[in-house]
C-alpha cells in the first residue's frame, strides 16, 4: 500500500508542550501561506515516530521555504506596521511589577498579506510571561532570530537579541555596552524553564542582565502563533491543561487541516492512537509572577 509521504518533516518531542503547540504553529502558517483552491487545504498535519509531518498535496514545498517566510513575518497593530526603531527601551524581566496593557495585533508576510491575528494570551492560565515583559519585542526578536537552513528548529538553541540594533560582539567589555539588547523569551520551552530557578543554578537568572542565556527561537515564536488555535484544554486544576496528539490517520488521509487543530488539540475530536499529555504553568521564580511550561506526563485513557 501506498502511503501519502510527507514532504516537510520536523524532529519533535512530543511531551515538551513547547514543541508541540510550535508544530500547530507550524501548521498553521503553512495553511496559510499555501492556500488550497476552491476552499480545499493544500496541507495536512499529523505526529509519527518522534517527528511532525506535513504534506503540502505532493508540492515541492520545503521546511527552509516555510521558516523563511515565518521569519520575515511583522506585527501590525490597529492596521499600522509597527516600526521597532521608534519603540522606547523597554525594561528587562523583573524590573518592574507593571503589567504592559494586553493589545492583540496581527502578524503581516512581507508582501503585507495577513498571516494571522493573535490575541489568545488573554487566557492567562496559559500565559508563562509576565511583569514587563513585552509580547511583541520578545515575538520580533525570536522571529527574526529564526535560522531557516536548520534542519531541526526545534533545537536550534541560542540567545537571542533585539534584531533592531547592533549585532552582539564580545571583543571586550566596553564592546558589550554597544552590544544588542538581550531578549528573554516567552518561557514555553521547559528545557529552558526548570533551569531558572535559583535552586536550579545557584542564583537567580531574571536578575543577571549580562547572563546570555540560550533558547529556541524557533520553538518561542512557532508556539506563541500556534497557541492562537491549538488551545490546551483545562483539566480542573489551576494551571494544568491537557493536550492530544494525533498519529497519521489513514492512507489516503494521513493528517488533519489547520481548521480541525483546535477541536483535535483539546480533546474535543479524537482518532484512533490519539494520545493525551498534560502539563503545568508553574512559577518559576521566587517571587511568583513569571512561569515557565513543564515537561508533559502521558495521562493514562479510556478512550479508543
């Protein structure tokens, strides 16, 4: 028997809930940037053997085209492009206890087409970021930072930097005040996460400005969009939420269209060999404002 190939494939682990809202992300912006004709989508999803696949309907579209496109994606906000050159030096996480007004925007593809609008993080049970971190800088900074040649995004790790000044340099000290300004990221990685802790490293991370610390881009920015239909869902314990993995499901149909992700992630429509992962928003710091995701643990079900 013939099985639809998969021309885009990506190495994910499935229990780190990072990685797997960025591959609904991914999904999703494919859908998008590669429409179907007459209504019909040109490409599907679905989870096999530690990877994510997409078939984009036996096109030669490839996983470098697509995190090309999504890293040159720019945030409008009221139909107005947002200019980072204008936008005041915000401050970094944990200097202040003021929370930035919430103010959904849509993200553009270069040719000014919208991509997608995003306002989900209303929904603050699954929000990890918080004080004065600033969604859209840290969005642009981990977009921008996005390496479309890796073969593997979703461990492509490095720090990251406002893409809106100079490059970092470390040829000195005097170098590093010219130096780019650090971005923390959105904290949905949990490899990232449950190192941040004092307990962790021996001292607190947040409150170290010249600490250049590491993380996923590719998995931050994948999995803020991604988030925005793929919603986990609730489990009845503060701050937990679950989500479903789906396995290819036919022959002929092997994945499910970007419009059937959100119903399918929460629960609400399942395949056979689905499976159901649950995880936490914890505190990550002592002064519980800022969370981080958890690695996810496979809940034992009764569905078949």
């Amino acid at each position: 028997m013939n099985y639809p190939k998969p021309n885009i494939t990506v190495n994910v682990d499935v229990t780190n809930p990072g990685q797997f809202f960025a591959c609904c992300g991914l999904l999703e912006l494919a859908d998008r940037l590669w429409p179907g004709a007459e209504g019909k989508p040109s490409v599907v999803g679905w989870f096999e053997r530690c990877q994510f696949c997409l078939n984009t309907d036996g096109s030669s579209r490839t996983l470098a085209e697509l995190l090309n496109a999504t890293r040159q994606l720019r945030t409008w906000v009221n139909d107005v492009l947002e200019d980072p050159l204008e936008e005041s030096d915000d401050d970094e996480e944990g200097e202040s206890d003021k929370e930035p007004p919430f103010q959904p925007f849509c993200l553009r593809w270069q040719d000014g087409k919208e991509a997608i609008y995003l306002d989900w993080w209303s929904d603050k049970s699954i929000k990890p970021w918080a004080g004065s971190m600033k969604d859209r800088p840290i969005l642009r900074a981990m977009l921008a930072a996005i390496d479309p040649s890796h073969a593997s995004p979703f461990y492509d790790l490095r720090a990251v930097f406002d893409p809106t000044k100079s490059a970092p340099v470390a040829d000195g000290k005097k170098s590093w005040k010219k130096a780019s300004k650090k971005r923390e990221p959105f904290y949905f990685d949990p490899r990232r996460g449950n190192k941040s802790h004092p307990l962790d490293s021996g001292f607190s991370p947040d409150v170290h400005k010249k600490v250049k610390s590491e993380c996923c881009p590719a998995l931050e920015a994948l999995c803020f969009i991604g988030l925005q239909r793929a919603r986990p869902a609730p489990t009845g314990i503060m701050n937990q939420s679950r989500y479903t993995v789906w396995p290819r499901l036919s022959a002929d149909k092997p994945g499910i269209p970007a419009n059937l992700v959100g119903a399918v992630t929460c629960g609400t429509v399942r395949f056979p060999g689905s499976t159901d992962y649950v995880f936490d928003n914890y505190f990550r710091t002592d002064q519980r404002k800022h969370k981080t995701f958890s690695q996810a643990m496979l809940e034992r079900s009764s569905h078949v």
